[in-house]
C-alpha cells in the first residue's frame, strides 16, 4: 500500500507506546507543507489527536499506525499461527 495517498476517512489503529495506550481512529486531514509533500491529521475514538502524521509511520517493523484493515488482516494471521501452535502442543 502506498501510504502517501492515504485518504480522509481510512480507519486507522494506534499501537501506542509505554506512555500511550493503542486506539482506534480516522485520518481527519491531508495536509501539506513547503517541508513535506503529504501529512496526516489523525483523530483518536477517545479524543486525541495527532496533528502531523508522516506516511513512514505506517511503515516497517515499528509501525506507530496501521490502517485498519491491514492490521485487522495481520491480527488474524497472528491468532491463526497461534491456534495452529497451541494444537500442535496439547
């Protein structure tokens, strides 16, 4: 996915960090600058907001954000892999 054409309303997941608890929410804005070319405002369900999104966030091993349904597909991945693990040990 190229996710420097993100559009308003993608659904996003926040992994959060050892400050930040992980949520659920849209991209709310498409912004740019004289700095970079593509940015995002990105509104949390429970209120917060973050103001300027680079598209590498949603990118490589240490993601801070996912669009939605990506990470929907890769959590279901992971429990299968996890199912399939704990039959083969009972």
């Amino acid at each position: 996915m190229d996710y420097k054409t993100l559009k308003i309303g993608t659904k996003v997941f926040y992994t959060g960090d050892q400050a930040n608890i992980e949520g659920l929410g849209e991209i709310v804005e498409v912004k740019q600058d004289q700095w970079y070319p593509v940015f995002y405002k990105i509104a949390l369900e429970d209120g917060r907001i973050w103001n300027h999104t680079m598209p590498s966030a949603f990118e490589g091993s240490g993601k801070r954000f996912w669009v939605l349904e990506e990470y929907n597909e890769y959590r279901n991945k992971q429990m299968e892999a996890l199912q399939k693990h704990l039959k083969s040990i009972k």
